[in-house]
C-alpha cells in the first residue's frame, strides 16, 4: 500500500521529490502519513477533497483484500 500511494501523490504534484510516505502498523490496522511540498498539498487533496477520496478509496480496496484495515493522513 505504502508503494501504491508513493507512486500516486508523486504522479500528482510537482515536486516528486518532496512526497514522503510514513507507515505505522498497528495489528491488523495500518496508518499511512502522507507529507508532501506545502505548495503541493491542494493537488493531493483536490477540490472538496475529490482526489483524497479517491486515493483512501484505492487503499481501502487493497486493504480490504489484504484483510486489513487503513488511514491516510495527509500532512
């Protein structure tokens, strides 16, 4: 999951370099803290939050057939 949403927000913003992704694992539970350039944070997030949904919707698929459960922070 970590890989899938690394390759996603540096596909999204303009400065790839920048995207950091941090991964906390907690039994069955996994937390994703996304960090990316200030400039960049509107591009992940996207109008209304559209894009943020889509990505948690894309993790919460892979989770799901991991058997696990996830959060994505987006700091």
């Amino acid at each position: 999951m970590r890989v899938l949403l690394e390759h996603v927000a540096q596909a999204l913003v303009d400065d790839p370099s920048a995207v950091v992704v941090t991964e906390e694992l907690d039994g069955d539970f996994t937390k994703l803290h996304l960090q990316v350039a200030e400039p960049d944070v509107g591009k992940v997030i996207g109008r209304g939050g559209r894009i943020a949904k889509a990505i948690r919707a894309l993790l919460k698929v892979m989770a799901t057939r991991d058997g696990t459960k996830v959060n994505l922070e987006i700091d």
